[in-house]
C-alpha cells in the first residue's frame, strides 16, 4: 500500500518516536533502515515534540508525489489506522445563532433608508415592522413601513402582552410585536429592529448584551437639521422639539455597542459598515443567543 510505503522509508528512531507517541502499529523497528545524516532536514518546532521530529528529504518527495485521488484516499485511509479513529466530515464551526440588530438614532438621521438599502443588499434579514398609532405619511405603506393601528387597538395588544417593547412618542404609541420576531429566528433570519433611543434604552434593559445596538448618527448637528427641514413634515414648532430632542440623545451614544456615520450622499458607506458589524459578530467564538 501506498501509506505502507511511506512507513517503510522512516528511520529507526523516526519509528521508535511514533510508536512511543502511540501514532504506529507495533511494527519491528529492525526491519527499517537507517538512513543517512545528510538525509534528514530539521524543522522549527513550536512546542509540539512532533513538530520537532527530523524528516527525511526522501519522505517529502514522496508527499508531494500524492498527486492522484486514489493515493490520497489511501494515505487518508492509513492515517486513520495508525491514529485508530476516523477524520470527521462535520463542519469545524457550528452555524452562528440569528442575530437581533437594533438601529437607533435621532429623527432625520436615515435609519428607513439604511435599513431598506441594508436589506437589498444582504439576504437571510428580517426587518421588524412596528405597531404605531399615528397616522401614515404620504407614501407609506400599512403593513410595510409600519402597522398603523388607533390608539385603542394599540392599547390592546400591551395588555395582551404581545408587544416586546413600546413607548409613547410625540403624542403616539410605537410597540415591537414579539411574534413576529420569534418566527422568522426560527427561520434563520437575522432580525432588525428600528427604534428610537427611548425604545432602545427599553430594549437594552430587556436583551442586555443578546442584542447587537448600533447608534446611526449625521456627520455633523447642521447636517441633521437641514434633513429635518428638508423632510418638510414638522411644523416650526415641531421641528425645535425635534432639534432639542437630538441634542439630549446624542448623549445616550455610550449606551450602544457601534456607531455608523450616516453621512449626506454617502449610503452605502454607511450600509457596508453594518454589514461589516453582522459580519464580525457572526465570527465571534462566544455567541450572542438572544431569549424571547
């Protein structure tokens, strides 16, 4: 056999070692040669007394020679007798558990814009849509944007406790469905929710360090408020709440785990930035596991 051969070209103390390590089969030691000095080339060792054992030029040669499938399969094969166990075909990593996200950020800071450009881009998301009691802005959609309720109907689903979390904002109650959520993680979907900082602040004392919060922000105060007022739905007045409101939660930034820029015109930096955060936490060795 393939494997066989190569045994047979290792030297005396090549085999004393293996079999001392437990790597071969009680094979006679006499009955391989010795080879010469000059044969042998050293290898650095880290740590590993295997990784310190001499080998011989010849045997590399013939490695290399594994060219073919079958003298793979028979190498393979006889690797896993001399170890006495067979080489698993499982996956190394387990697949990562499905993420919760949580944007946040002032009004005006593009949170509807990164997320709908977040979710063209990336496959396996599903964005959460919420329970609001205001009325629709032109070119909203029910069902899409938001489910838009009266304020009964939204007072009924916080005594039936189907709602994650929710707050009253501006004068209108905003809620995030638990159901919804629990059915799509049992799909695989990475979950994303947008809220304001009072409903992430609410979030973060229900999900704690479950949840991945990043805080989405404007370049600059001045950008932030021409979008408001480019937005042209907030009376003057409104619009110096709105203002007033920004400034006090910026000071929240610390409570989140990432912050995005949002700068005007540049979407898909901010965008690749997210997805560059799912990315790293679905590389994390330890898990976020989130409990509904």
């Amino acid at each position: 056999m393939f494997f066989r051969r190569i045994l047979t070209s290792l030297s005396r103390s090549d085999i004393l070692f293996l079999r001392e390590s437990s790597l071969l089969p009680n094979f006679p030691a006499t009955t391989f040669p010795q080879p010469k000095l000059a044969q042998f080339q050293r290898k650095k060792s880290f740590g590993s007394p295997f990784m310190a054992t001499a080998y011989r030029t010849d045997d590399a040669k013939r490695l290399h020679a594994v060219t073919s499938e079958s003298d793979k399969d028979e190498l393979l094969r006889g690797l896993e007798a001399t170890l006495g166990s067979s080489f698993s075909t499982e996956p190394l990593v387990p697949p990562s558990n499905p993420l919760v996200i949580v944007i946040s950020g002032p009004s005006g800071v593009g949170k509807d814009a990164v997320i709908k450009r977040l979710r063209e881009a990336r496959d396996g998301i599903h964005f959460v849509v919420t329970a609001t009691s205001r009325p629709k802005r032109p070119g909203e959609v029910d069902g899409k944007d938001y489910y838009f309720v009266t304020k009964e109907q939204f007072l009924t689903m916080v005594e039936r406790n189907e709602l994650l979390e929710y707050a009253l904002v501006y004068g209108d109650y905003k809620g995030v469905p638990k159901q919804q959520i629990r059915d799509f993680m049992s799909k695989g979907f990475d979950i994303v929710l947008r809220v304001d900082i009072q409903g992430a602040a609410t979030l973060r004392s229900i999900l704690g360090n479950s949840a991945i919060f990043i805080y989405l922000v404007a370049e600059s105060e001045a950008a932030l408020v021409k979008r408001l007022i480019s937005r042209k739905t907030e009376t003057i007045d409104a619009l110096l709440v709105r203002v007033a409101t920004a400034r006090e939660e910026v000071k929240h930034l610390k409570d989140f785990d990432y912050v995005v820029v949002n700068a005007d015109g540049e979407l898909e930096n901010a965008v690749q930035l997210v997805e560059s955060i799912i990315d790293a936490e679905k590389a994390r060795v330890r898990q976020r596991r989130v409990q509904l």
